[in-house]
C-alpha cells in the first residue's frame, strides 16, 4: 500500500499550521464518512461558533443555505433566507457588529450582487466568511456545471481594489479545514474571507477519513476593553487591527461605509484617508506569510511543477502519481489560500523548474500570478477547460508534455 | 440606573450641516426630542442612516451609528435586530433611498422586523443634484425630470402597510406632534414606518414653487391621511424566528454518520459506474446506498448525481466511482458499468454507450432493448418480477443487487445491512435486493 504524504507549506518552509500532512491510508478501525463538501463546511462553520447566517438559493450553493437554516438553531445561532444577495450580505453584516460570528455562501451570479457590500465590509472592517461554489461562468452560465472563473473576481470584485483572503479547498475535508481556517482569519484580519470553492467539491459524495478533518482552533474574540475610552478605529501601527466592541455592548460604536477617521466620523483630511487606506491594504498584504497555505508535493531533481487550486488539484494530485509511476520527475503545488498570493512558496516551488503547468476551468486567471512570479526562462503551460466538464489527469499530463 | 438624558445629540457638532429651510434639521430635532421622551440607553440604540442627506443625521447623535450603503440600509438594521431583539434600531433614509431599497423595505414590512424606518421625504436627490425620486409627484420639476415628472409617484405608507407593516404614519416636518409619532413608532414591537415629507430648499422648492402651505394642501389634495394611519399587531420577527426555532435547542448538529469497514471488497482497480434513470424514481438515493455499502467494505466512493431543474421530470443519473484506494478525480470519462433503467437516463447516455467497450459491462432494462453498444450486454426483465413491476422506485435497488451478484465488486450483505441501517423503507428496500438477486435475463 502506498503512503502519500501532503506537507503544507508555509513560507517556503514545511511546516503547518496545526495540520501538517495527510496520510492517505486507511488504518484497520478507520472511520469514515461518505460526505460533501457543503456538508463539510456547514461542520467546519458550526465548530468555529458561527451563529449567524444569511443566504439566497442559487445553485450549486443552496445546499449550505439550506443546512445551516436546519443546523444552526440547534446551537442557539440564526440563519435565515433573505429577499436577495443584497441582504444576504446587509444582514450578515449587521448581525457581525453585534458581535455574531457570520457566514454567508452563494455562487458567482451571487457574487456580483454581493460586490458593494463587500467593500462595505472591507472599509468597515467587519469579520465574515463568503462561501463562493463557483460554477461555470459568465452571467448565469451553467448552473449545475463546474468552474473556476471567479478566481480574479473574488479579489477584484469591489471598488477601491481592496485586499480581501481567499481560501480555496482541493477536496471534501480542506472544505472543513478551510472552513475553521477562514474564520480564524476573519476574526484575526477583520475582513471578508472568501471559500473559492466549486460545484463538484460541494455537491459531489466523497468518501473521506474521518481523521482528515482537522479542526483549527477556535480564536477567541479579543475585544476592546471594557473600561476606559473606546475609538473604534484607533490604532497604533500602520497594519494594525482595531479590537472591536459590538452593538449593545458597554461602549458607542460608530460604523461608516465612507473613509472615516479613528472614531468612525466621516472625514475627507487627506492624512487620515491615507493612513486608513493603506491600514486596510498593509494589515492583510504585511501579514501573507501568517495566511499562506499551500499544499506541497515536492520531487528532487524534478524540472517540471503543476500547480493547481481547488477541485484541479485533485486531478493534479493524481497526474503526479501517473507520472511517477513512468518515472518522470515531477512536483506539485496546490494553492489553498490563492489571496493574498502565497509568493514565497510559489517562488520556492519553482527553484530549479523548467516548465511550470497551471490547469484550471477558466481561461487561465491564476496563471497571471504564476507568470508574473516565474523566473525568465520558466515555460509556463495553461491548460483550461470552460465546457463545465472537470480536467483530467491524462489532459494535464498530454498537454504538460509528460506522457 | 441611568441619570436622566436632556438630549441625545452631540452638542459639539451642531448646528446642524443641512441648508437652510432644509426639513432634515427639524426632523432630527424631533427624533431626539422622542428618544428624550423614551429615555432610551444610548448604547441600545443604533441609528443606522442610508446615502443622501438624510445620512448625514447619524453623526449628531451620541448613540451607536451605522453608516451604510445606498438603499441597504434597511438589511443591515434587519441583521443587527435580528441579532439581538433588545436593540432599538431607527433607520434614517430619504425617498431615495425607498426607491433603490424598496424591496428592502418591502421584505422589512413582511417579516415586521422590529426596526423603525424615518423617512426624509423630499421627493427628490438632494445630495446628487436635485434628480427626480420614487416619490416625486406627476410633473414635479428635477434636474432630471426638466419637463416633468411622468412617473406616478410610490405612496411608501400604502405599500407598507399592505405588506405587513405594524405601524405606519405619514406627516410633515411642520407637525409639532411628530416627536409623540415618532415615539409611538420606536415603542412598537414590529416594523414601523414614519413618511415625514419635507422641504428640499437647495432643489425642489425653487424648482416647483414648494412650500409649507402648498406642501400641507398636496397631501389634502391627493386625499392621503396624515397621523398614525395604520397599526396591527402581528408577532415582531426577531422574537417570532426564536420562538420557532426554540424547540431545536441542544440538539447535535449534524451528527455524522461514520461507516466502519466491516467486509471486504476483492476490487482492484478503479471502477465507474453511472446509473441512469428517470426523475423521481429514488436513483440518487439508492446509488447513495449502494456507495456506503461500498465504504463499509473498504472501498473509497464517490457519487456525482445529474439532473434537470425540474426535479419530478426528465433524467435522473448517479456517477458512481469505487476504488480500492484514494479517488482525487471525480470524472468518468467512460463507465466500466452502465445501468439503464429508464428512457428518459437512455437518452442521456448514448454517448457512453457507443464508448464503452467489449470488457464493459451494461445492466439494461430489457423493455429499453435493443441498443448500439459493444459492451456485455444483461438485460433485465421486469415485468417478469410480479409485483416489482409497478414499483418502480425500488428497480434501482434490484439493479444494483443483480449488479453485485453479476460482479462481485463488493459482498451484498454489506448492500443489506446499509438498507437495513436506514429509518425509512427497510423491509420494501431489503425485499428489492432480494428480488434483484433473482432478476432474470
């Protein structure tokens, strides 16, 4: 029986972050579940105490909405179907500052209408999760069909340009693991963290160990203090974040959609508005090495790398193992959190590569991030799929050049 | 207890910022002379204001303040409300704002979500430049109406009220009773709408010759009331959600339902399996079935259904993948076994049919025969099954039964015993399988 080992990698370095590889083999009294990933990340909410959510249906995400309309009261929190997107994101936004820990999940038609409010979330620094099941694009494109089109989208989706975190799950347990994990990263950045994740991760049954799912620890909330003067935006570094104070709470609390200054008033003072502009960019880009994640599978003397996210890089996972099996030299890179781009890593993986390969079911977004981090010489291969069918192995290894 | 509040406005900042004539400054005057009436604890209250002038109302006040986007204002207050009920939410918007978050409004009516929406009403965009709104009147003059209004204009109140607000005024600026309205409208439990109409002294008065008297006799002219035109008493949403949920306090969440491996599987290889059949004839259930029949001997699984948006109608396939070790891709680009049970799933897998090959294996409903495939054909005779021919909800059990006794892929006792593990339909279900094994060619 052969053992495959997933190290995660953080800054160029295997390490983890609580989870550090996954051992793809049964043991004798394994547990094991047969599972999707909506019910995954429903789980993974309910664990990181999410008690408020808000949605709209829309295929393939209303298999979330729904569970969580059933799951959540069963753990005192809230969840309800709104008129629209709209409110789906006004409500969870609302519940958030008073002190709610919120999810909403949608998919790429969702997305859009989501789009003014996630810049509202961004300027007003409110600590939510955005479910995307990304299904195949553009407008209303194909509901029930896979996709990965909304890759850019997600982090260039709202006015300004803001930085937002994407997390992206490969499979059934990281919808889970993400799941813990972008809540986390909510809680610790203040700002929206999407789950790019797709129609056949969510809906497909997967059979999974139950001892992959990994539960992150749970961040406590560390408000402002009780006691004394509270600012709502007052800091003390230029990337730092604001401990918050809900409403109802022992402290005023004064939220704007509009730039602000440190107690929450409109201004226009161009000092004030740079240094919160920059705040919002520099408290997520300064800290991508605590928000980086990959998934490495790493070959000596390989000269050929396949980098994958999201459903692809199960088919990239299995087209190494294809290839090994000829004796090629191969390695691979799964990109789990694609925003803010984990550049170490990507640049680590590539040392000594020749030709990088970069699958995915869109026209080839995140493989302008792989380009612009190659060094020259690097052939850099796309292969992309935008028929809502699913990559396969043999495609990344005939196109790649590796049969 | 809390010392007396004279006024919940911050001093400091007045006076107010709005032109002069302006309704905004009264208005914000009266909804502070209320919550003095009210005595209301600052930090329970959120005043949650939209875009326009009106949203520049929140800044005056010592509560809690929520600025938010053009028209949502009514979502966020929803959300903070239904958060936690003991919160008094008062949300401040123009007629604009009633124009882009309308279905806001009317889905805040609906539920009588216990928020009270002030209205600044002064049927035009004051902040973008006098352009015309939902409430300006036929003819009414803007800067994007220059030769009048031809729009008839939202009667909010009506619209409201009809949808399920608890309370609904309508009045001027000019009413010295509108803190005692206001009032009212903050102490009711559900949704309240108070339509203050106003002068808009930048634009619509100069554009339309408005003023105080004509603004009082419009509202007579058009026949509409004034005051506290309607009040009804259904539950307030927040409270209503809890109650309806209360009975599902404690229960576990999603409990998962593990396999263990209890038999053994002699499969070697991977194998895909796609079932096809018709809408409403249990096919993905059953394929879930045989999928943990398949873990429970050691085998990974994975299922993929396929069907059209209209559930009751049309095709109805499972992808089923089984494989001794770990499945990463989840794509069959060709089935190892088919099962065709309906014409409806016939019709969806042609293609795979003229693909399959000689070492492939199709479970075919004979009615459905004869059809283009090199594959080992086995057709299955229903209508030789008795009383199994008129459930038809149960021929994918007995197809897959047969498919177990055909192919050995798994024991079809780890197929029983999943049936058996189920609440509903175990002895129909466990009959089938047993009938199955019988099928004949």
């Amino acid at each position: 029986m052969s053992v495959y080992r997933h190290d995660y990698l953080h800054n160029g370095k295997r390490t983890g972050f609580g989870y550090t590889c996954q051992i793809r083999v049964w043991l004798e009294d394994a547990m094991r579940e047969l599972i999707n990933g909506a019910q995954a990340i429903v789980r993974g909410a309910i664990h990181s105490g999410c008690n408020f959510f808000a949605g709209y249906p829309i295929t393939p995400a209303t298999d979330i909405l729904l569970y969580m309309i059933r799951e959540l009261p069963k753990v005192g929190g809230i969840a309800i179907q709104a008129e629209d997107e709209i409110a789906s994101m006004g409500f969870c936004i609302g519940a958030a500052m008073t002190g709610k820990r919120v999810m909403t999940a949608t998919s790429g038609p969702g997305i859009s209408l989501y789009s003014e409010n996630i810049g509202l979330a961004i300027m007003g620094e409110v600590p939510m999760v955005i479910v995307d099941v990304q299904r195949m694009g553009p407008a209303t494109g194909g509901a029930t069909t896979v996709g990965q089109g909304d890759i850019q989208f997600l982090r260039w989706g709202t006015s300004g340009g803001y930085p937002v975190i994407v997390l992206s799950p490969t499979n059934v347990p990281e919808c889970y693991n993400l799941t813990c994990r972008a809540f986390d990263l909510a809680e610790r950045f203040r700002v929206p963290v999407f789950l790019a994740t797709d129609k056949e991760t969510v809906l497909t049954l997967a059979t999974v160990d139950v001892e992959e799912f990994i539960p992150y620890p749970v961040r406590d909330r560390i408000g402002a203090p009780l006691d004394g003067e509270f600012v709502p935006y007052r800091v003390t570094t230029p990337d730092e974040v604001p401990l918050m104070s809900p409403y109802g709470g022992e402290h005023i609390l004064r939220f704007t959609t509009s730039t602000h200054d440190e107690s929450g008033q409109l201004t226009k003072d161009p000092e004030k508005v740079r240094k919160l502009n920059e705040r919002l960019a520099a408290k997520v880009e300064a800290h991508v090495d605590e928000i980086s994640m990959v998934k490495a599978d790493m070959q000596t003397e390989a000269n050929i790398l396949i980098i994958g996210h999201g459903v692809v890089g199960r088919s990239v996972e299995e087209a190494v193992i294809q290839a090994r099996k000829k004796g090629k030299k191969v390695s691979a890179l799964s990109i789990l959190s694609l925003w803010p781009v984990p550049e170490k890593a990507i640049k680590a993986a590539m040392q000594g590569i020749h030709k990088v390969i970069v699958p995915e079911l869109n026209l080839g977004q995140y493989r302008l991030e792989v380009e612009r981090l190659a060094a020259d010489g690097i052939e850099i291969i796309g292969v992309n799929r935008v028929d809502g069918e699913l990559i396969s192995p043999e495609e990344i290894l005939a196109q790649g050049g590796l049969l | 207890m809390m010392d007396q509040v004279t006024t919940y406005l911050d001093k400091t900042l007045l006076p107010y910022f709005f032109c002069p004539g302006c309704g905004h400054g009264t208005i914000t005057d009266h909804l502070n002379a209320a919550m003095v009436m009210l005595q209301l604890d600052p930090r329970k209250v959120i005043i949650v204001t939209d875009i326009g002038c009106s949203g520049l109302a929140d800044k005056y006040f010592i509560t809690n303040a929520f600025h938010g986007l053009h028209g949502r204002s009514v979502t966020y207050a929803t959300g903070i409300k239904l958060a936690n009920p003991e919160l008094k939410v008062i949300v401040l918007m123009g007629d604009g704002g009633c124009g882009i978050g309308g279905h806001h409004l009317i889905n805040a009516a609906r539920r009588n979500i216990g928020v009270t929406v002030v209205v600044f009403n002064n049927f035009n965009y004051g902040m973008t430049g006098g352009e015309h709104s939902v409430t300006t009147p036929v003819g009414g003059v803007t800067n994007s109406t220059p030769f009048g209004q031809l729009e008839h204009p939202m009667d909010i109140c009506q619209t409201l009220a009809v949808n399920g607000a608890s309370f609904v005024a309508r009045t001027t600026s000019f009413n010295k009773g509108l803190p005692e309205i206001l009032a009212s409208a903050i102490q009711n439990d559900g949704f309240s709408l108070v339509d203050i109409w106003e002068l808009c002294t930048a634009y619509y008065v100069p554009n339309n010759r408005l003023s105080k008297s004509v603004l009082e006799n419009s509202l007579a002219d058009q026949n509409l009331a004034t005051g506290i035109i309607h009040r009804s008493s259904s539950p307030e949403y927040s409270q209503a959600y809890r109650q309806s949920v209360a009975g599902e306090a404690g229960k576990s969440p999603m409990p998962a339902r593990t396999i263990q491996q209890k038999y053994h599987s002699n499969l070697d290889k991977r194998l895909g399996i796609i079932v096809a059949g018709a809408a409403g004839k249990k096919i993905n259930s059953a394929a879930t079935l045989f999928c943990r029949g398949a873990v429970q001997s050691g085998l990974y699984a994975t299922q993929r259904n396929d069907y059209p948006v209209t559930v009751k109608s049309g095709h109805s396939i499972s992808e089923v993948i089984l494989d001794p070790a770990a499945i990463r891709y989840t794509g069959i680009r060709k089935p190892d076994v088919l099962v065709v049970l309906f014409k409806e799933g016939l019709n969806s897998v042609r293609g795979q049919l003229s693909a399959m090959n000689e070492m492939d294996t199709l479970i075919i409903n004979s009615d459905l025969l004869p059809v283009q495939t090199k594959a080992r054909q086995i057709g299955v005779d229903f209508k030789q099954t008795g009383r199994w021919y008129n459930k038809k909800e149960y021929w994918t059990i007995m197809a897959l039964a047969k498919l177990l006794c055909e192919m050995s892929i798994f024991p079809l006792e780890s197929f029983r015993e999943v049936v058996k593990g189920r609440s509903e339909f175990v002895e129909e279900n466990l009959a089938a399988i047993e009938a199955g094994e019988k099928l004949e060619q």
